[in-house]
C-alpha cells in the first residue's frame, strides 16, 4: 500500500546551509541569497524568505537560508533543489565566494605508498 505523509499545514519551512569564504562580503551575501530565494515560483512570499549567518568555521562562515514553500513532500523537495539552484547562480555571478570543507595536507619527503610509491627495502 502507499503511504502519504500529510502535514496539518499548507506550508512549510525549510533550512539550507551554504558555507562562505570568510572573506566575503557577508551583508552583500545575505541580500543576494534573499533575492534569489524570493525569485524561485515555488519560495511563497509570506513570510518572506531569509538569509541567516548561522556559525563559523576554519575559513568559513555558514550561512542559513530559510524558506517556506507547499507543505506536500514533492512541493518541498523541489523548492528546496530550485532554492539551491538559484542561490548557487546569483552567488556565481556576483562573485559570492563559497567556502571549501576540503583542507590539503602535505608532508615532506612523501609517505611510504604514497602515490603507488612502494617503500624502499634498504
């Protein structure tokens, strides 16, 4: 049998984080999130959607984009896909650096196996 998951609610809100080069202009970030949410057919206006700084983080600050949109499981999945879509566009062509959770480590001399290198027997 299917199940349908029914809210009491005709809309919901929902939260999307973005993570921020903590060197971006954070007021300047939070506008152009915002206006990108509010463009987006399925963000309803009332209330408005918004764009929180929400922690920081080594290099970054997180960045909380709240929203509300239909209540049915389909309705909020597919806001929140054209929310991301939308933000990631506006942020790309306004230069809205985002930030990076990938942290490079080196060491030196290489580690044995690194790389397919096989440690030396001598």
């Amino acid at each position: 049998d299917v199940v349908t998951v029914q809210t009491g609610y005709a809309k919901v809100r929902t939260s999307v984080t973005f993570d921020l080069d903590d060197r971006a202009d954070f007021q300047r970030a939070c506008e152009i999130a915002a206006t990108a949410m509010a463009a987006v057919s399925a963000v309803v206006s009332d209330p408005p959607p918004q764009a929180l700084l929400k922690d920081t983080g080594s290099g970054t600050i997180a960045l909380e984009l709240r929203f509300w949109s239909g209540a049915r499981q389909l309705e909020t999945r597919e806001a929140r896909h054209a929310v991301i879509a939308a933000v990631l566009t506006a942020f790309a062509d306004n230069g809205v650096a985002t930030g990076a959770d990938l942290h490079y480590v080196q060491s030196r001399p290489p580690l044995p196996g690194a790389h397919g290198d096989e440690p030396s027997s001598s």
